[in-house]
C-alpha cells in the first residue's frame, strides 16, 4: 500500500492514531502516512466522508454536513510530496461541498 502526504491547512493541531501508531498533525505541516491511515482518518477515496468526520467529532448530526465538509477542505491529501515553497497542486483530493436541498424534494446546486 501506499503513503499519502497530509496537508494541514487549518489553524488547529490534530492528534489521532491507527494501529497503534499516532499522528500530530500541526497547522501549516505536512506529514506522511499510510493510505490506510488516511482513508480511516478523513475518509480518503470514500464519497461518503459522514462517519469519518463524526468519527473526528466535527459533526454530530446531518445538518452540520457542509460545515464539517468546510472544515475537511482545509487539508490536502496528495501522493506526491510537496515542494518547498509552493502549496498543493489543486489535482489532489478535496471535498466538494454537498447540494443544497430546499423543501419540495428539489435539490439546488452548491456555489463554490
């Protein structure tokens, strides 16, 4: 299996592990870790990203979804390492946001 390299680009520190071995991941680093980890983490090539970001206790409820996405686009997952002085190319994954739902069923698009 592979490394991804984790970018964050929030302002808040994130300690977490798996299989016994633990990860910090501080604002502004980049710290490489197993694929595995990473997909256990942030829900790296899952579509579904709910249970992970309850998993972190960004969410709680359904209705906390897009700020929970919001909060999930400050990292940045890439297989390739970053090169000093230059920030991710905009190819890795990021979380698009989820579509807005009016009453009625019909559902509108997201701007981003």
């Amino acid at each position: 299996m592979s490394n991804i390299f984790v970018t964050n680009n929030s302002d808040q520190d994130l300690k977490d592990g798996f299989g016994g071995v633990f990860y910090e991941f501080k604002p502004g680093s980049t710290v490489e870790i197993p694929e595995e980890f990473a997909t256990h983490i942030f829900g790296y090539k899952e579509d579904d990203k709910m249970k992970y970001l309850a998993r972190l206790g960004w969410v709680k409820t359904t209705n906390e979804l897009k700020e929970g996405l919001e909060r999930l686009s400050k990292w940045e997952l890439s297989t390739q390492p970053p090169k000093k002085n230059q920030s991710l190319s905009p190819l890795v994954e990021r979380v698009p946001l989820p579509a807005s739902k009016r009453a009625g069923g019909k559902i509108l698009q997201a701007v981003a």
